[in-house]
C-alpha cells in the first residue's frame, strides 16, 4: 500500500482521482433518482464531496489493498458509499423529526404549523424556543438536552459528557418528566 508520505504517493492518489473523475458521470446518473427525493437533506454535488472524502479516506487507510484500485473495485465501492451517504441523511432526518414532534407532544416546543412535513425548522428558531426551556435546568441538564434536541445518539451524548449509557438516559427521562408543561400557541 502507498503511505501518505510514500514517495508514489502523490502519483497514486492522482490515479485515484482521475478514476473517481470518470466514473463520476455513471455515478451522479445512478443515484439523481435516490438523491433527488432526499435533496432538501443533500444534493447531488454534496454526495459526491462527501464521496470524494470518503475514497480518499478509504484509499489512505488501505481499504483498497495498496496501490491504485481497479475501475470495478471502486465502482463497486463508490456505489456502496453514496447509498450508505444518503441512507445516512434520511436517517439523521427521521430521528431529528421524530425528537421534534416528540418534544411538541411533550409541550417543551409549540407546534409549528405551516411546516411542510420533510422539512426541519430553523435551526436558529429551535435553539430559541429551547433557550426559555433550557434556563430553568441545571448546566448538565441544559447540555444534555441540547445535545439531544440537536440529534446526537444517547450513545454520543454519554461518551461527550462522561455519563454511562443508563446513567444518561435515566437523566434525560427525568429532564423531561421535568419540562412536561403545556405551551401555548400548539
């Protein structure tokens, strides 16, 4: 495999590159139809950026067993990676509505009418309405939360604030058991 600070390195990752650049047609024309029912999470160029990124990594770690891989193992790979990009980005989108209307029925935020049901609200609007919520909590409690209303797994959320995965989630039922007020305005 060609390390970073291999001497064909740079040779290699342009290979790489202008390999990606050619198969780049195949892919945006195999994934327009995936990407365009989830393009308010991510276009089309946002896919292959992030698919770029990603076959470089891979390519730097090895994934590709050394060397210039061949037009068919990155086809293969490329295509496996903008499914799992977008399968990603409706997932984060699923869980961030899920928490919305779970926190709505809660009363912790007031129902938004004229939302179109795709669409996320303002990420500025949700830290406002969570700022008169948040000062009534203790400073764990506010991070919590705000970790949690922004989308992070109760996974990620322990790991961040040092917290074991029940400890965490014993606390995020009491925060809400806590914030079970109703809200005018639903």
């Amino acid at each position: 495999m060609f390390r970073p600070d291999h001497p064909d390195a740079a040779a290699a990752r342009e290979a790489v590159q202008r390999l990606i650049d050619r198969l780049e047609p195949l892919i945006r024309r195999r994934f327009r139809s995936r990407v365009r029912s989830v393009q308010h999470l991510y276009d089309l160029d946002d896919v292959m950026a992030s698919l770029r990124r990603r076959i470089d990594r891979a390519w730097v770690v090895g994934r590709f067993g050394g060397g210039v891989p061949d037009e068919s193992t990155l086809t293969k790979y490329t295509q496996q990676a903008a499914t799992h990009i977008v399968a990603s980005a409706m997932r984060r989108e699923r869980r961030q509505q899920a928490r919305i209307r779970h926190a709505q029925g809660l009363g912790v935020i007031p129902r938004m009418s004229g939302l179109e049901p795709h669409r996320s609200p303002n990420s500025d609007e949700l830290e406002r309405l969570l700022a008169h919520l948040l000062q009534t909590l203790e400073t764990e409690q506010q991070a919590l939360l705000r970790l949690w209303a922004r989308g992070y797994s109760h996974r990620e959320i322990a790991v961040h604030l040092g917290l074991s995965a029940m400890t965490l989630r014993t606390r995020l039922q009491r925060i809400k058991a806590t914030v079970r007020v109703p809200v005018s305005g639903n």
